[in-house]
C-alpha cells in the first residue's frame, strides 16, 4: 500500500512538472520583449531657405546624359531632366535643377545645382550639390558602395577644417 501511494505521489509530481514546464512555455510568449538600444540618430541640420529651388515637377525634360571617359561637360536641366553618366572619370557640372542624376560608372566627379535622387551604379564617385530642389534632401541610392554625395557647404567645411 505505501508502494502504490508512492507511485501515485511520484506521478502526480510529475505530472505537475509536465503542466508547470507547458504552462511556463505559454506564458512566456506573452511575456514583454526587451528593449533594443538605439543609438539616437543624428539630428539634420535644418535646411536654410536660402538654399531651396523651387522646382515644377510636372514639367520632365528629356533625358541629358555624357557618354564616354574622360568627358568635361556642362548640362543644363532647365526642364525637370534626367541626367546620366555613362563611363569613367567625367566632370560633369550640372545646372538648375534635375530630377535625377544617375552615374554608371567609376571615379566621375559630378557637381549639381540641385537634384532630387542621385543613383550610383559604379564605384569611387563624388557629387556635390549647392541647393535642395522644393526644400527637400537628395534620396541617395548607392548600390556598389564607396560612393559620395554631400552638400557643397559640408565639403567646403571639411576642407577648411584641415
């Protein structure tokens, strides 16, 4: 008889193990998740009135572009226009303001009045930009890596800080 009402004990201990180890996997999951920590992200500089190009949107040019290596151009986007560069080691200076200035090439040296998207498709580019079409920053989409593209105030800043 003790051996059959430990046997029960035993099982019914066991049991409770069982239902407490189910239990604590239920309620974990409605547990509260830790906080991740941030790094707060660094504040934009306001953008001065001064800088901004209003711009008609509506209004798309033709597409502008440069074709060839070594190339030193000036293109004016007067409509809205589309600018791209095609190959290797252009200075290019582009006026008014441009809807988008896309690079598929390498070490290009590009300086911009104002555009709304620079996209680059190659490596080791710089664009410097004076004003902000509408009042907004460029959308950059750089999708090899090691590319630049900054405000002409910001490159002027680092310079003097040397």
């Amino acid at each position: 008889m003790k051996k059959l009402i430990f046997v029960l004990m035993l099982a019914l201990v066991a049991g409770c193990d069982v239902q407490s180890g189910i239990s604590k996997k239920s309620v974990e999951k409605y547990m509260p998740t830790p906080t991740p920590t941030m790094e707060p992200t660094p504040t934009e500089e306001p953008i001065n009135p001064a800088d901004v190009v209003n711009v008609d949107t509506a209004q798309q040019g033709p597409l502008l572009s440069v074709n060839g290596p070594n190339v030193t151009k000036t293109i004016n986007c007067d409509r809205y226009n589309r600018v791209m560069v095609n190959s290797d080691g252009n200075k290019v200076t582009i006026k008014g303001a441009c809807n988008q200035v896309m690079v598929n090439g390498d070490e290009n040296e590009i300086t911009a009045e104002a555009t709304m998207e620079f996209v680059f498709n190659g490596t080791g580019n710089n664009a410097t930009y004076s004003k902000f079409a509408n009042g907004k920053r460029p959308r950059v989409t750089d999708n090899l890596g090691g590319n630049l593209a900054e405000k002409a105030d910001a490159v002027a800043d680092k310079k003097d800080a040397k």
